[in-house]
C-alpha cells in the first residue's frame, strides 16, 4: 500500500486536521504512518451512519407532514393522519441532541360558536397534541400550549371550506 | 311605510355628514317597524349664529326611537306644522294622521356660548279640555313630559338621546337606553394594528378608540360604573386579562396572566369583584377576583370546559357555559355553594348568557340544527325561543334596560353589529364602513 494510495482514502472520509498531521509526517517512514492513522479511519467506510439517515429521512417526512394538524367540529379528537403528523415531530423532538427544543403548539377554531367557550375548545385541542407528542416521547418540557380560539383564522371565508382549514393546532418551533 | 323611513335615514345621513361627526356605522333597519307607535318629532327651532346647531337634535331623537323599534317617527317631509312649542301644537292636526305623540323644541345660544335646549312631549290622545261645574277648562294634561337645560355646543347630540330617552320612559313607562355606549372590538387586517378596542355612542356615533394591538383583543366588559372596561389582549402572545380606565390616560392593569388561558371577564352588579376563566389548574373554571384584595377563588371544580361566566342582577349567583354534560349548555350556580343547576335543554349548544334587569329573562346563543342564532329564554318556564334569523351569531349583549340585544354576526361575507328587540319583533344591522366589527357589549346606564 502507497502512502499516495492510503492518503486518498483519508481525504475522502477525515478530517482537515487528519490530513495536516498526514501531509506533516515522514514519507519515508511509511509503515509509522500508516500505524498512526489506521486507528482513526478504520472505523468510518460508511459515508451516513444509521443515525443521520434517520435524521434525514426523518426531516423529509416532516417536510411532507407540514405542521398542522386538523380537527372536526367541536372536538379535540387528533386523526390518524394528524397522528402521523405528530409522529414525525415526535422523533425529532425526542432525539438526545434536541432536547434544547421546545415546541408551541397553537390551538386554534372556526368561527362558528362563542368566542370565549372557543377559546377554551382551541386550548383542549392543543393540549390533545400535546399529549401524543408526549405519548410519542417528548419531554413535557419541550411543549408549550397556547390557545388562540377562534381569532386568527387562516381562511376568511364563512363555510366549510374555510372552517376546516381553521379548526386546527399549528407546531410553532419559533421560539 | 317603508319609503318613508328610507327617506328620513338618508337625511339623518346627510345632516350627520354636514356636521362631520365621525360616524362608524350606518343604521339600517331590516324587519319589524309594522307594530311601532306612529309619533312625530318636530326639527327644534334655533336662535342663535347663522351656523345653526351642530346636531340636529330632533334627527337624533327621531332616529333613537326608531331603533327601540318602539315608534316609528314620521318622516320629516310628511309634517303637517313647523312649531317649536306646546301652545302652537294642533292636536287635531295630529290626531287625524294617526299620531299618537308629538314632539317640539327649540336651542337657544346664550351669550356664554352655551346652548339652551327646551322641549316639550305631547300626548295627542288625551284631553286637555274638562267641564267643570258646567263650565270648560283647558289645562294642559296633555303634556306629557317638559325638560330645559343649558349644554356646552358639543354635547348636544347627547343630550338630544337624553331627551329621548325621557320620551321613551313617558311612552311605554320604561327606562330609555338612548344615552349609552358600546363598546365593540374592530378588527382591519390590512393594517399594523389590526385589533382596535372601540367605545361609541349606542347609535355607532363619536367612535374613540380606547386601545389597539398588532393582536388579537376579546371580551369586552363593562365596570357597573362604565367608567373601565375589563377585556383579553393577546399582545404578550396569548390571552391576558386587562382592566383600562376608558377616560383616563395611562396603561391598562394586567389583572390575570397565568399559565393557560385567561379570559371572559364579567363584573359584579357592585363593581367589587371579576369573575373569569382561567386554566391555570388544568382546564378552564370560573373563578372570581376579589378587585380590592387582588384574591382569586375558584368557582367551578369540574374537567369540562367552564367558561363565560355572567352575573345574575342581585350579584348572588353566576350563570355559565359548560361542557360538562357532553356539549356546551347553561349553567347556574349560587356563590354560596350550591352545586350548579342546568338551565338549557333546547339544541346542542347554549352559551353567552345574560340576564335581563329584572332577571325574568335569559339571553343567549343557541345552536339548532347548525345554525347558530340569538336566543330568549323565560327564566320561570324555562320556554325558549330564537328571535334572530341572522348567521353565526355571538356575544350577545343587552341594553341596560333590557329592551334591545346587540350582537355580532355575518351579513354578506363581512363581520357585522346588528340589535335585536329583545322581543325578537325589530331587528336592525349597524354595518360599519371599513372593516369587521365585533364582540358588542352595551354600557350601563351613564
């Protein structure tokens, strides 16, 4: 094996640095070179590990989800399509790495009904994603609920086709 | 009948524009003058500079009684004398008509610069001749009602509901709501400060704006003594409740701002205390705080929704909006323990609950059929009854003497005002020229 052969394979999957110490090291002693830095390549062939394809993936399917999740009239009951919404944000959220994440999610209703007791319904729905994110793994402390009732639809008209677009509970990572 | 109050709306309009009071709303009233009280309100004469008043206060008094949905006024055109006092009214002039009441006055400007506004209430119907012991006397019974007082230019046009309110109370023996206020909430997307918390004359006239927010503002709520208005402001990014002093400058006070929501807010009758819903335990209950002491105590213990709560006019008991059997329906409870006892059974959704004075009365929203709409029902019978036929309507509130309901609702797309009789027989629309209005709430009396 060339130390020209052996170098390639550490540009590929090294560091900067790696390759600093291997452009500084002795070419005629190769047999040293090659002992050093075998300890610290050997492990890296795979070019994603396991974790980062998931992340990846994981990110594509949360893209695809979006952020909302929808809801029938006067009930807090989350879909099944809602859930596999939630799912993705779930695992996200529940990685070790996020845990520094919070998460509001806003609660929100059609117009239809009393101000006040929608306000209450826009509440008792985010607190029902709020505990499948949680049923899902994520740390209570990641998940912020507020309540906008029926005051910021995003569909002004006044029929179905506006009301089932505002019945809704939004995962804002905004913080 | 009905051109003629085409006519007299559009020249109250146009004497309003001449004057350039800011006006808000238009009035248009959509269903139930058949069975008003045919009356006449005469334009009160004037003395004084060559500008004339700056209200035309007879204009003002006709369209009040109008909108009680009570009387209907003659149109102006249709008069049958110009006189600006009892001595020149000719009762069998009216009389033939079909006039059942006539209404002069005149303004004086005084050198101070005030004005001396005097009128004087005819009842057509009565006598004001007799015999006696053979011989005939005219006295002046027929005067129903007699009212002079000095007013500064400006507040003319309230006192002229003033004076219709005096008119109303002498005609049907009821207190007139004329003099009051609203307060509403109004809403316009396309600008920063969407969310406007408006106070106007109970007629939409002399809009100020009392605070605004680049977010959401709800719940309105009169102190008894109509001098603060209690209301939720999202402007920390979600609901809070804040009490403003409305004529005084200065912030508003945060009253209530914990974990959850905080909402609905509702005076006591006595102005001591604020019930409200707040979630911070878990899920929304009724508390109340103590305004003097800054001490909240929980209402309602139940995992429902509790919310909305209202004062019944004795202060003793609290009606409100539950979920607990399945679907939100009326609640009452007494203060002083009782377990709350439900009061509606009629569709699936009953909220926003009100009382009138008198407490004989409930006002809410119901939810028959999808359609949610104005609803009375008789406290004793517990007998209810929808007397809108608006869409989607919420937050119903009553004038101080119960006669009349405003609300919010959709005509054509856009979110509007419109009152009710409580009654349900007038109905009128107070569209407002830009934007969407909402969340009505009466004032007490001033």
């Amino acid at each position: 094996m060339s130390i020209v052969k052996f170098g390639k394979s550490v540009v590929i999957v090294a560091s900067a640095t790696l390759l600093f110490a291997c452009a500084g090291s002795n070419t005629d002693d190769e047999q040293q070179v090659v002992e050093t830095v075998k300890p610290a390549v050997v492990p890296t062939p795979p070019t994603k590990t396991p974790e980062e394809l998931a992340a990846e993936a994981n990110a594509a399917a949360r893209e695809a989800a979006g952020t909302t999740v929808y809801f029938e009239l006067d009930e807090d009951v989350v879909s099944s399509k809602g859930r596999a919404v939630l799912e993705a944000h779930a695992w996200f959220l529940s990685q070790a790495e996020n845990s520094g994440i919070v998460v509001t999610v806003d609660g929100h209703c059609d117009e239809r009904g009393t101000p006040a007791y929608n306000l209450a319904l826009g509440e008792r729905r985010s607190k029902a994603v709020a505990q499948i994110l949680m049923s899902y793994g994520v740390s209570s402390s990641q998940i912020k609920t507020v309540s906008h009732g029926e005051q910021e639809p995003v569909a002004m008209g006044h029929d179905e086709a506006s009301w089932s677009q505002n019945r809704r509970a939004v995962l804002d990572y905004t913080e | 009948m009905i051109r003629s109050i085409l006519i007299s709306i559009i020249f109250f309009g146009s004497t309003l524009s001449v004057t350039a009071v800011a006006e808000e709303f238009d009035f248009i009233v959509s269903g139930g003058v058949d069975s008003a009280r045919p009356v006449a309100v005469l334009p009160f004469s004037w003395q004084g500079d060559v500008n004339g008043p700056s209200q035309d206060a007879a204009a003002v008094i006709s369209s009040d009684l109008r909108r009680s949905g009570r009387f209907n006024p003659m149109g102006r055109h249709e008069l049958l004398q110009q006189v600006d006092n009892y001595d020149d009214v000719n009762v069998d002039l009216w009389k033939e008509k079909g006039i059942e009441a006539v209404v002069v006055g005149r303004i004086t400007q005084v050198p101070d610069g005030r004005l001396k506004v005097a009128y004087e209430l005819i009842d057509v119907y009565r006598k004001n001749q007799e015999i006696v012991n053979g011989k005939l006397y005219t006295s002046n019974r027929n005067k129903l009602d007699s009212y002079s007082l000095f007013v500064q230019p400006e507040n003319l046009r309230f006192h002229a509901h003033r004076i219709a309110d005096r008119i109303y109370e002498k005609l049907t023996g009821e207190r007139g709501a004329f003099a009051t206020r609203i307060a509403y909430v109004a809403v316009d997307r396309s600008v920063t400060k969407s969310h406007r918390l408006m106070v106007a004359d109970a007629d939409g006239y002399a809009a100020q704006e009392v605070y605004s927010s680049s977010q959401s503002i709800m719940s309105p709520a009169w102190s008894p003594d109509a001098q603060k208005l209690a209301y939720v402001s999202f402007e920390n990014g979600r609901s809070e409740v804040f009490i403003k002093d409305i004529y005084k400058a200065g912030k508003a006070l945060r009253v209530a701002a914990f974990e959850g929501i905080n909402s609905a807010p509702s005076f006591s009758p006595d102005g001591n205390r604020l019930a409200l819903t707040l979630s911070r335990d878990g899920n929304p209950e009724i508390y109340i705080l103590d305004l003097n002491t800054g001490r909240f105590s929980r209402i309602t213990n139940h995992y429902g929704i509790d919310t909305e709560a209202n004062w019944t006019p004795d202060g003793q008991s609290i009606s409100f909006t539950s979920d607990r059997g399945g679907r939100p329906q009326i609640y009452r409870k007494n203060l002083f323990g009782d377990k709350p006892v439900r009061l509606t059974y009629e569709g699936n959704y009953n909220a926003s609950s009100s009382f009138t004075p008198d407490g004989k009365t409930m006002v809410m929203i119901n939810r028959t059929n999808g359609l949610f709409h104005v609803a009375v029902q008789d406290v004793e019978t517990g007998a209810m009854q929808t007397i809108t036929e608006t869409q989607l309507d919420e937050s119903p509130s009553l004038a101080p003497n119960g006669s009349m309901i405003i609300y919010a609702t959709v005509y054509r797309g856009r979110q509007v005002l419109s009152v009710v009789s409580t009654d349900g027989r007038f109905k009128a629309r107070l569209p407002s020229k830009k934007g969407e209005v909402k969340a009505p709430v009466w004032s007490p009396f001033l």
